[in-house]
C-alpha cells in the first residue's frame, strides 16, 4: 500500500495494544467503503467505530475474548479528493 491508491477491504489491527487506534487512522484514507476491521475491544479503538460520524458500523462478534467488528460506511478520504 505504501506510495500507491491500492487500497484494502479487511484490516485485521493485532499488536501493541496502544498503537491499534493510531494505526487505524493512519490506514483510514485507504480503506476502501465496506472495508471489514477487526480488534480487541480496545477503550480509545471502540470510541472511535462506535461514533458514526467517524465512519463505520460496528458490533462485538464473541468469541473466547470479545472482539469488536467495524465496517467502514463512507469513501475513504482519497475518493473525496
């Protein structure tokens, strides 16, 4: 992805726990709409997809430990251009 518009449908944020929400947003213009995004259930992450205004839809999908699921609903930044 990097120095190109490929842009991506699923996101899978597993890692340092501090970085999941500033990696999210550093990937956010190329995620295409409809993009799938999953990680832990995460205080600053969960904020963030649970507010529609950011651009996603989300659930918690249980499974042994809860994982939250976001779809992203808007054009990524870069449609808007």
């Amino acid at each position: 992805m990097a120095g190109g518009r490929a842009r991506s449908g699923f996101l899978f944020l597993d890692g340092w726990k501090h970085l999941c929400l500033p990696v999210l947003q550093l990937l956010e213009p190329r995620l295409a709409p409809g993009t799938l995004v999953v990680a832990d259930d995460l205080a600053t992450y969960l904020a963030h997809v649970r507010a529609t205004a950011n651009g996603y839809h989300s659930v918690t999908f249980p499974v042994a430990t809860a994982w939250r699921l976001a779809a992203a609903s808007r054009p990524s930044l870069s449609d808007l251009a």
